[in-house]
C-alpha cells in the first residue's frame, strides 16, 4: 500500500499544486479522486497542509481506492500531519 501510495497509483499523476496562487476549490478531485490534500500528505509537507486546511480543504474526502488524507497521513507514519488533520476533523454529532 505504502508503495503504491509512492508510486501514484493512490495519489495519481499530474496533480501538481502551487499555494502561491490562488486555488480555487481545494476540494476539487483530480481523476484519481485525490485533493491538493491527498499531494500534500504524501509530500510530507505539514507547511502546505496547513495552508490547504485553512483555505477550506476536507480530510474525511476519500479518492477512488476510498482513501482519506487522515489514512493516508496515518499509513506513511506522517504523525505530525496526522495530528494537524485529525484535529480539524470536527466530532460527530448525535
């Protein structure tokens, strides 16, 4: 999993993102269904996560192979992105 997440078979090819223009959606799926999100965590950079989680981008959107940024930070060990993420996740409510 690890190495296909590496390799781009979970993030995909060609999603390419620069913070210092204007993103638009940062929820926009690429074909892959991966975020700007999803490039960051991979990326490891907890800089860029930051940024995206401020400019509104979800962590709980899954791409095709149903993974989430969280699983994704969770599965390459990024712990300190991990907790960025998991603490903008609000609780569920009921």
């Amino acid at each position: 999993m690890v190495a296909a997440i590496r390799h781009g078979t979970v993030i995909g090819r060609g999603h390419s993102h620069c913070m210092a223009h204007p993103i638009g959606n940062p929820n926009t799926q690429g074909p892959f269904g991966n975020t700007l999100l999803h490039s960051a965590v991979v990326s490891g950079d907890l800089r860029e996560v930051q940024k995206l989680l401020a400019a509104g981008a979800d962590p709980r959107i899954a791409n095709r192979q149903g993974q989430t940024p969280l699983r994704v930070a969770a599965i390459l060990g990024h712990e300190k992105i991990y907790g960025v993420l998991a603490a903008s996740v609000p609780p569920p409510s009921g």
